[in-house]
C-alpha cells in the first residue's frame, strides 16, 4: 500500500471532447490524499501545469503527492515522424523529470490525433523498435525510465502485437492489467513472461461482457467507459490479486498505479461522492490481499477460466491490424 498511487483518470479527467465532466485539480488531488494514495501520473496534457516548478508545487507542495511520471503518446512507426517524436519526448521528459517524475509511460498511437488502428508492415515494426531504443536514451538522460504501454486503440494492442514487441525489443513495459486482458493477454502471464522488464503497474479491472463492442472497433473505447467496461477492483473479471500476488513475491518492487478509466455522464458529483466511492471501493479490496508470499511459483498456465472469458482476437503476424 506504500506505493500505491493514482492517475487523475481515475476521477474521469480526459482530453478525449466528449468524455465527461472534468472536475478541478485541486480537488482529485486532494481527494487522492484523502483516500491514502502516495502519488499521482500525470494525467491528461494541459490538465496540471505544464512548467515544471509549477507542477511540483501544486502535487508535491500543496497537496503533498510525489509526481512518478505519466502517460505520453507518441508516433514511432513512421520515419516521417521522428523529429516530431523527439521532440515530444524531450518536452515531456522535461516536464515530469522536472516535478521529480522518474517514469515516462510511451503509448505508439497510429497518429498524433489518435486515428483508428491499421496495418503496420514490416519496415513500420523495425522503425518502432529502433525508435523504442531511441527513447530509452532520451529519457535516462533526464533520469528516467521508458515503461511501454499496451493501450486499446494504438498499434499494440493485441496479444500477436504484444508478442512482436517482446521479441523484437528489449524496450521496458507498463502491465496494464486491462487493456492488456482486452487485448487477449492474460496479465498474470504477462508478469510471468516479462517479469525481468516490467518497470510500471496499472492497476485496472474490467468486465468483459461490456467490452466486446470496443476490441472488435463497433464501439469506441469512450463509450466503452461511459458503459462502465473498467470496474472497481475485485468486481470484474481480471486476476488482479494473483497478479500483484506474483509480482511481490518475485521482487518486483515500483509503483501500482489505481488507473480505472472513469467517465462522469451526469451533473458534478458532490463533494465525497463520485468516482472516489469506486476508488474507495478498490482501495479495500487491494487491502485484502496478502502479498506477503514466499517464492514465486516456477511457472502458470492461464486458468481456462480466464482464457474463456478473453475473445478470440484474429491474428496475422505483421499484417495483423
């Protein structure tokens, strides 16, 4: 619980037009300290400041949270693209290392305006490993550490993709147990398999009754939240306790993230009510959890009864879209 923290999507705060109500910084900040949290990501672009010593004084000195980092989009499949990717992880690096963040959180959309999926050959993939590696570099200059995110809606998503990065990469990875368990990916297996490189936890459930629209493209991934496709903890249908059970017990010793994407539809919620209840609800379920374990164990197949809740996803090695 001492490095448990959050991320102002928690509360439903998105650039995405449409998404819902945003409420004002100061009050989720100070709401994640009410509830225990130790630190924030940092959360949409433009919603905490965008100067550094002005970030730090609003989380650190204000409201007492440590600033770990955040979630940066960035395009590295395109040759055309790379000066203008550098340059986005520079001005991102720049910010978070400055507020005392030491994590940067990449996610390879299709474009800067986060266009629908398509098909990336084999030329794309090799550009984006190398860029991965340019990345690492970028970023340990500035004190931090590249934690790659698999995200719903970018060019690794599903399980063939996920696997064609691990093998192609040496490039660091953020377990998100959500849009990792959409994707096809078990997360517990993810941990197992990529132990060694994961630098970054995202704590998410989901209920994957509600997802099928958004993994097949009928839905977008707002409409899915607005639906409530990410639970509280403990309420949908992802392994979290296993999986925390597993990483504590082989070591792993960063930041969990309480990352529920949140929508608010209706009026502003009043003070000690909206998504804090369902924070709070996750908070105690994450209580319960014994993570003190003795040796990690020495290999998991996936129980069938999560692989039976996960969608076929169609496959086609690079061609896969």
């Amino acid at each position: 619980m001492d490095r448990l923290s959050g991320a102002p999507v928690s509360w439903g705060v998105c650039e995405v037009p449409g998404w819902g109500v945003e409420l004002p910084p100061d009050r989720v900040l100070r709401e994640m300290r009410e509830v225990g949290l130790r630190a924030t990501e940092l959360g949409a672009d433009g919603y905490l400041p965008s100067e550094p010593d002005a970030l730090r004084k609003l989380v650190t000195e204000t409201h007492g949270l440590q600033m770990i980092g955040g979630f940066v989009p960035l395009v590295v499949h395109e040759p055309t693209q790379s000066a203008a990717t550098i340059e986005a992880v520079h001005r991102a690096a720049t910010l978070m290392s400055g507020a005392g963040g030491t994590v940067f959180v990449s996610a390879a959309v299709t474009s800067w305006d986060w266009e629908p999926r398509r098909r990336i050959d084999h030329d794309g993939w090799r550009h984006a490993m190398d860029m991965f590696a340019t990345i690492d570099e970028i970023v340990g200059e500035y004190g931090m550490v590249q934690a790659l995110h698999p995200h719903l809606g970018t060019i690794i998503e599903s399980a063939d993709e996920v696997r064609r990065v691990l093998d192609g990469s040496d490039v660091g990875w953020t377990l998100d147990m959500g849009h990792l368990m959409i994707g096809g990916v078990d997360p517990l297996q993810f941990a197992s398999d990529a132990l060694a490189r994961i630098r970054h936890v995202h704590l998410k459930d989901v209920d994957l009754s509600l997802a099928g629209g958004v993994r097949s493209g009928r839905e977008s991934i707002m409409a899915g939240v607005q639906a409530g496709m990410f639970t509280s903890l403990g309420l949908g249908d992802v392994p979290v306790a296993e999986t925390i059970r597993f990483l504590e017990a082989s070591g792993y010793d960063q930041w969990y993230v309480l990352e529920q994407d949140a929508a608010i539809t209706g009026p502003v919620p009043l003070i000690g009510s909206g998504p804090i209840l369902d924070v709070r609800t996750s908070i105690e379920f994450l209580r319960t959890i014994d993570a003190d374990l003795g040796e990690p164990p020495a290999g998991r197949c996936p129980d069938s009864s999560v692989d039976d809740r996960i969608m076929e996803y169609p496959t086609g090695g690079e061609e896969n879209a």
